[in-house]
C-alpha cells in the first residue's frame, strides 16, 4: 500500500486530515457532494 499526506479546503475540508483510509476519505467527499444511493427497481 501507498501512503501519502492529503490536505483539502472547502465543504468537508475539516473532516480530510493527514493520513486517512481510503474508504474513510470516499464517505468525506461523499457526504461532501451529497451524493445519495440509487434507488433499486
């Protein structure tokens, strides 16, 4: 695995510190966007 800083500004940046999970960082930019789930048939 590669490790590396990452740093954010904006809606969200202050939950984005150092080094974090890469899932961890996916539930950020999610609630970030806001995204939602699809909708199943």
């Amino acid at each position: 695995m590669d490790d590396m800083v990452i740093h954010a500004s904006g809606p969200g940046g202050e939950k984005i510190r150092g080094y974090m999970e890469n899932t961890e960082l996916f539930r950020v930019i999610v609630d970030a966007l806001a995204l939602k789930p699809q909708a199943t048939k």
